[in-house]
C-alpha cells in the first residue's frame, strides 16, 4: 500500500500534470460561469485533447474541470438567477435573493467553501468506501450487474424531477441509440441504414459532443441573451464571516455532505437530485427565524455542500462497478477507456497508484477550486457577458474538431450535427438530456449482462430475484418508482389549479 501510494504521488509530482490540473480548473471555472456550459459539455469537449496524454496527466485536467465545474455553475445562479447547471438551480432560490439585497459577494463565497467542504467529504468516502467495495464487487455475477445498471436506468428519473415518465423515455431512447451496430454475439447489423461507419456503433464521445455542446449552441442562438436584471451594488464580504456561518451550522453541513455522497454513489442521480433533497431536508428541519427562499445562508450551504459531495461519490460506482455515478463520470469512462484502462472490480486491484494518484488529484483540485473561487469571484462573472457571436462559434469549432479527432472520419461531424439536432428537440419539449447519455453508457453493460446471465442459468429470468443481492436492488428499485411515483400522482391531482411551486422550480432548472 505505501509502495502504491508513492508511485501515485510519484506520478503527481510531474510539473505537466500540477499544470494540466490547474487548467482544468481555470477551465472548469469558466465553463460552470456560462449558462449553458456545464462541467459534462467542458469535459466532452476536452476529452479528445487527452489522446496524446498519460493517463495521470488525462486525470488531472478532467478532474480539475470536474471540481472547479460543480461549482462554477452557482455563479450565474447567485447573479443572474439563472443556473448554470441543473444542480445549482435549488442554490438560485437563496442565492439570488441575497444579490438582490446586495450580499451577492457573501454568497459566492458561501457557495465556493461550501463547495470544499463537500469535496473532501466525498474525497474521503471515496478513499474508505472504493477499495472494499471493489473486493466486494469481485464475487459479482452477470446477474448483479444488470441489476445495477437497471437501477440505473430507473435512477435518472430523478433526474428530470417531476416528470419521471420524460426521464425514463430519454433514457431509453439512449439505450436505443447504443445498440447501434454489430450484435456482439450473432454479428448481425443493427440500425445502420446503409451505413458501413455504423458497424462499430455510435461513439459515445460524439453522441455526448452532439447532445450537449451543439445543442445548448442551438439553443443559446435561438434564444439570444437574456436581459439581466440590475442588481444593487454589492458589499464585500471577508472569509472571516462566512467562517462563522459554517461554525453555527456544523450539523447542516455534515448532513448534507452525508446526503450528496450517499446519493453520488446511486448510479445515473447526481447534483441536481442531491441539492434538492438537501435544500428539501432543511427547509423540512427550519427554525423560527429562518428565511429559506428570502435570501437565507443555510439554503446556500444545505445546497453547495451537497451538490459537490456528489462528485467523490459518484466515482465510487464508476471505479468499482464501471457504472457511472453521473453524467460528467460516464464521460470520464471514455477518458479511461483512451488510456486503455477498464472500469470495473479489477480497476483499484490492478492500477493501485492510478487510483491514488486520483484521490490526490481530487484534492488539488478542491484547493484550486477554493483558491481560484476565493480570488476571481469577481473576475469569473465577467465570463456571462462573453457575446453570443464569439461565444457560439467558438465552440462549435472545437465541438467539430474534437469529433473529426475520433478518427479522422468526417462522419462523426454528421453524429454531432444529429444528435445535436436530437438534444435541441429534446430540451424544446422539455425532456432532459442527461438520462439519454447515461442510457447511451448502459445500454450495452444492460444487454451484454442480461444475455450472459440468462445464457448462464437456463434461460431462467427468476435467477434475478433468487440471488440475495439482485433481490435486494431489485427491491430497492422498486422502492425508488414508489417514492417517485408518489408525489408524481399528488401533482397530477392538484394540477388543476396550476399551483406556484412546481412551476417555479421547473423554471429556475430550464
């Protein structure tokens, strides 16, 4: 163990990697700032870049933009009321309320440390939990993976919250678009039109190039900029006090550290659902006084904490299971298959010092976060007044550049024109993106699992509900569809009447 250790910081020491670690932050920054441009499309779009690289320095500057993203995506929330990712909509409640009263700078600064408290909650989960869990993934069958990975695909209905039925199509037509290509058993072609460039199947990088980069571009030109409101000048506010309000709700940010990494580890559910359940759970637990959606600093650190806690969790289920956590870890999944690394049980056992060599690059990059966030608050809301018509083109030239490096094939441009084309038609009628590229990522760990295990015992499908542990997570499925189903129903009821609240979350999300 010490051995593995010293290599992995061995591997840290080069200058290249501290350098590509700090970039992926600046990164990760500028990227989360602009509406539109989350950690998932900063990651896409440099994924390429990694290639020609190690896979240590590959690491650090994904990594970098992983952190620094999570947390870049409160800024346009806090000052323009407008989430720069979906996991930052339930911090513009409380946020934008404090810019408005001119404390704007207090709650950044709220936000970007609590944001390093959930990091290294999650770094530390991540470094107790991993290891054993891969020992224990080890005596897994076919059987208990598809499972997982069904409970996946179930998972990120809660991504698209309050329309589990929007959720589980987008995931499924990703599932669809994954089994493109050659059967992997009978050799026969599946959907290709004609197409020889579809024998190998879709690339999941340019199927995530198409569905996030291009189609928030669509979208950003289609809708122009939007008018931000003039907000009142802004008092400074020292690190001192908002010290003091970390002191005074200790409990609150433990339990919402708790909460974000427990729910990163449950695959396909990520920030957006942990910063809801964590605001819901304060607001549930409030004291007399208390101004939860008038501007409250709770509702900044119930949220922030709990959102970036997600992001040590979700690597749990990606280097143990080779299931991703989250959107941005199903793209980090190809980052490691480039490198020629493959998730999964073995992962850890076989590539000890990668795996600390991560741990230690997860928590530069939860320094660099607090560092750079400290320091250029100021400087990183200049980021939302980049103009459309330098911002948009740029981006879809290095989309474009990014797909045609694949393999030099002229092809994947038309994937990313398609299924950019898809994503902008899916988030026109409001159905979310994010279940179709964790659908795309399972799709063929579902198939392949679900064949092998029924080849393997008879064709008999009540193996799944035999086995102790698939028994288990089936029936925690079945769990998640009644909590979910529940107030789903409930909203139905009293739809009618076309009530306030849901649509004001809806709205901050869009």
């Amino acid at each position: 163990m010490i051995a593995d250790l010293a290599a992995g910081a061995a591997a840290i020491a080069d200058p290249w990697v501290i350098l590509f670690v700090f970039l992926g932050a600046v990164i990760g920054m500028v990227f989360g700032a602009a509406p539109g441009l989350t950690a998932t499309s900063a990651i896409v779009l440099f994924l390429p870049v990694t290639y020609a690289m190690g896979p240590t320095t590959s690491m650090a500057l994904l990594l970098g933009i992983y952190c620094s993203g999570y947390f870049a995506g409160s800024i346009p929330a806090i000052l323009l009321n407008t989430p720069g990712a979906p996991g930052s909509a339930a911090t513009a409640l409380d946020g934008y309320a404090m810019a408005q009263q001119g404390y704007g700078d207090r709650a950044i600064l709220t936000a970007v440390m609590s944001s390093f408290v959930g990091g290294l909650f999650s770094l530390l989960l991540l470094a107790l939990i991993a290891p054993s869990l891969a020992r224990v993934a080890l005596s897994f069958t076919s059987v208990e993976y598809f499972t997982f990975a069904l409970v996946g695909i179930v998972c990120v209905a809660g991504i698209s919250r309050g329309s589990m039925i929007k959720g589980l199509a987008a995931a499924f037509i990703g599932v669809l678009a994954s089994t493109v290509g050659l059967d992997p058993v009978s050799g026969v072609g599946r959907f290709l039109f004609g197409q020889p460039n579809l024998m190998g199947g879709i690339p999941t990088t340019a199927a995530l190039i198409g569905l996030f980069a291009v189609a928030q571009m669509m979208l950003l030109t289609a809708k122009g900029r939007q008018e931000a409101e003039v907000l009142p000048v802004q008092q400074t506010t020292s690190v001192a006090e908002v010290l003091k309000d970390f002191t005074r709700n200790k409990f609150l940010m433990l339990k919402s550290a708790v909460v974000g990494a427990l729910i990163g580890i449950l695959p396909g559910t990520g920030p957006s659902i942990a910063s809801w359940v964590s605001y819901s759970d304060a607001l549930r637990t409030a004291k007399p006084g208390d101004r939860y959606g008038k501007g409250e600093p709770k509702g900044l650190i119930a949220c922030e904490v709990s959102n970036n806690a997600v992001t040590g969790g979700a690597l749990v289920p990606l280097l143990t299971l080779g299931i991703p956590g989250d959107p941005v870890t199903a793209v980090l999944i190809g980052a490691l298959m480039i490198q020629g690394f493959e998730t999964g049980p073995f992962f850890i056992p076989h590539n000890t010092p990668l795996f600390y060599s991560i741990l230690i690059l997860l928590l530069i990059s939860n320094f660099l976060m607090l560092g750079i966030g400290i320091a250029g608050r100021r400087l990183a809301a200049k980021v939302l007044e980049i103009p459309h018509g330098i911002m948009v083109p740029t981006i879809l030239c290095v989309a474009g550049a990014g797909a045609f490096s694949l393999a030099s094939n002229p092809f994947y441009l038309k994937l990313v024109i398609i299924f950019g084309a898809m994503g902008y038609l899916m988030v026109r009628f409001k159905i979310p993106t994010a279940p179709a590229v964790l659908g795309i990522v399972l799709g063929p760990i579902l198939e392949q699992n679900l064949r092998n295990a029924l080849t393997a015992n008879d064709m008999d499908a009540t193996v799944f509900v035999t086995r102790p542990i698939s028994a288990v997570t089936l029936a925690f499925m079945c769990l998640l569809l009644w909590v979910w189903l529940k107030p789903a129903k409930k909203s139905d009821d009293s739809g009618d009447g076309g009530g306030s609240g849901t649509p004001s979350d809806a709205e901050l999300k869009g």
